[in-house]
C-alpha cells in the first residue's frame, strides 16, 4: 500500500520555512500524485531542489509543471529566476516579460527586468523600469540604491546622489546607500560629507564596508593634506550579515 499524500501543504509549507528541505521532498512528491495540477505544490517542489544546489532539477519541475499550468504566474516567475541565475538573461527576459503581462502590478518582476537590462548594459533602460517599480513599491529601498548606482555609472553623481539619499530618509541606517553615497560626494569634491558617510557605512556594517571605507577616508585625508592614518571602527567585533530567504519564490 502506498503513503498517503498529505491533506493540504501546511505542515510541508513550515517544514520549508524552517530549511527541512529534504524532508519536505518525498512529501511533496506524495502530494502531487494525488494533486499533480497544484501549482503551489509544483513550485514548492522545485524550490526544495533550487535550496540544496540542484538549479537544473528545479528548473525542469518548474517547467513541467508550466505543461500543466501554463498560465501560473509563479511558475513562470521561478523558471526565469532560474535562467537568471544560470546566466541566460535571454530566457529570463521571455519569462519576466510574460509574467508581467499576466502580473504588471507586481514590482518585483518589473525590478528583476531592470536587473536584466543593467546587466545587458543599458542603463537607462534599467533606470526608466526601477523608477516603474518605485510607482508600486514605492519606499523599496534597494531600487532607489540602484537607481543611484546607475546614475553613479553614467558618472551623474548629482542624481546618483538625490537617489541614495531618497534611500537614506526610508531607511537611516541602511549601511550600501551611505557607502554609495559617500563615494559620490567623493567624486564631486564634497569631502567633509564623503567622510561623513563613510564612518557611517564603516560603523553600520563593519564586515562590509570597514576596509572600503577606510580607504576611501584615506583618499579624502590626502586630497585634504591631512594625516593618512585611519582609526578601527569601535564596533569592529560587532562584525554581523543578514540573508533574506523566501520559501514563497
């Protein structure tokens, strides 16, 4: 006699939420023998694979089960995360695209078409879809940083530097935008405030920007004519990083 397939996908959903992949998995597969047309369950099943390493297996669930669902927006969603992460940004970009029709409310999939046009290299293009993003999602603090960083790229620090500073007031502490921001005062020869927004950076996120920004501190004290030697951050020890995970997408 056969298992018999969990009733609904709550217990398996925690399971996933809690990173017992592998024990989500034959669940799952249960699951779908007696429900193969759910696409929460199809979905879910390929994440356990894309968490464990095995991109390629998750992108084959994901498009069989788009053979039994063709139009669940997820599905589509997940297959072109997974060309995305492959390299292959023209497959992610016929994906995106078409989940954008289905869903063009959801900035997510407008911000990742930006990610694609940033890394094909056009950057206005890139820009124009983050400020689209930014009309949904309108205090998401990494698009405005983006924004920002491809202004900063297009050597527009004026503007790059509005946008990190929008970053900023959603989110004072928010350690990359007072990096990022403090490179452009750099590069527009506002020093005092580029050290400002340094320290900052350095004294938020150490791990990261400790290093970065004691160099660029360094730079500034020269151009100042000002001694060279840079002090450690107080908060040296107090090293930390934060990993966002989503067993939804």
């Amino acid at each position: 006699m056969g298992k018999k397939p969990p009733k609904d996908l709550t217990e398996i959903q925690e399971m996933l939420k809690e990173g017992k992949y592998d024990v989500a998995r034959p669940l799952l597969k249960e699951y779908l023998k007696a429900y193969p047309k759910d696409p929460l369950a199809i979905r879910f099943l390929g994440n356990t694979y894309a968490y464990t390493g095995f991109l390629g297996k998750a992108k084959q669930i994901w498009r069989d089960g788009l053979k039994k669902v063709p139009d669940n927006v997820d599905l589509i969603y997940n297959l072109g995360l997974a060309y995305y992460l492959q390299g292959n940004l023209t497959a992610a970009k016929i994906q995106w695209k078409k989940a954008s029709k289905m869903s063009p409310k959801d900035a997510e999939i407008i911000f990742n078409l930006g990610q694609i046009a940033r890394d094909e290299g056009r950057l206005r293009a890139a820009i124009s879809l983050w400020r689209k993003a930014l009309e949904i999602d309108f205090d998401n603090v990494e698009t405005m940083n983006n924004i920002g960083v491809a202004f900063a790229t297009l050597r527009m620090f004026g503007k790059a530097s509005l946008w990190y500073k929008k970053a900023l007031i959603e989110e004072p502490d928010y350690a990359v935008a007072h990096f990022n921001l403090a490179t452009a005062k750099f590069e527009t020869g506002q020093l005092d405030e580029a050290r400002s927004h340094a320290e900052k950076a350095a004294q938020l996120d150490p791990s990261t920007h400790l290093e970065t920004s004691n160099n660029l501190i360094k730079r500034i004290s020269e151009l100042k004519g000002e001694s060279t030697t840079v002090k450690k951050s107080p908060n040296i020890q107090q090293q930390s990083s934060t990993q966002k995970s989503d067993d939804e997408k």
